[in-house]
C-alpha cells in the first residue's frame, strides 16, 4: 500500500518553522539551513493561502450574525492581506537567501548574518499569523454566542 502525503495544517507548518528558525546556523551548514527554511516557508505559505481562504466565509457568517463587528472583520480582512503580501516576501528572502548562500560558502559570514536578520523577523511573522488565528476564532465564537437582548 502507498504512503498518502499530506500536506500540514497551519499549526504544525508554523511549528516546524519556527523549530527551524530557533536552530542555530552551524558552520559550513548554511546553504542546507537556508534551503530548509525555503522549504518550510512555502510549507507555511501554502497552508496560509488555504486558511485565508477559509476565512472568506467566516467573516460572511461573522457579518451576517453580528453586523456590529463590522470593523472588526474590516480589521481582520486588512490583516489577512497584509500576511498574504508578508509571506511572498518572506519566501522571496529565503529564496536569495539559499542561492546567495550557495555561492558565498567559503565567506559565509555575511550571508549567514543576513539569514539570522530574516529568521528573527519570520518569527514576528508566525506570531502575526497566530494572532490573526485567534482574533477570527474569537469573533467567529462572539458572533455567534453574543447575547443580543430581547430579539422579540
């Protein structure tokens, strides 16, 4: 029987990301550091997509429960775009990144400073994304379970 591959959810592509951004850069490892970091940032960005896709019609179903939190999911639909645009940076960076680092080996210096700068910034990112996750599901649950009064 076939092994199935199945693709992370957000959580666990956050996760190993940030477990491999935390990870000291050993010398002469860099280029494999960096690839690594490539590849679990597409990881993250195409969980990302799909979640923001999902978020669509979470703010339908906030908006039509609750029209008073209106601005609260004009907020979060100003944050999802602003992931959306940070995570093809970020993959544009690890992307330059690995191909400078694959010809900078010998002096890695440098590059290896540049890679640590992306890496501390890519962790404010994930925290971002995580923040972005709890405010939908917080008003998602407020939308639905907000006490209203009388409706009579």
């Amino acid at each position: 029987m076939g092994k199935v591959e199945t693709k992370p959810d957000l959580h666990q592509a956050l996760e190993d990301f940030e477990n491999l951004l935390e990870t000291p850069i050993i010398p002469g490892e860099l280029p494999e550091w960096c690839q690594s970091a490539q590849s679990n940032c597409v990881t993250v960005q195409e969980s990302l997509l799909k979640k923001l896709k999902d978020h669509v019609s979470i703010y339908k179903q906030i908006e039509l429960e609750d029209p008073s939190l209106e601005s609260h999911v004009l907020t979060m639909r100003a944050e999802d775009e602003r992931l959306r645009t940070e995570s093809e940076h970020f993959l544009s960076e690890f992307t330059r990144a690995a191909a400078t680092a694959e010809i900078a080996e010998p002096n890695e210096g440098l590059v290896e400073q540049l890679a640590g700068e992306i890496a501390d910034r890519a962790i404010q990112f994930i925290i971002a994304i995580r923040k972005q996750e709890h405010a939908v599901a917080t008003w998602y649950i407020e939308a639905l379970e907000r006490d209203r009064g009388d409706k009579d």
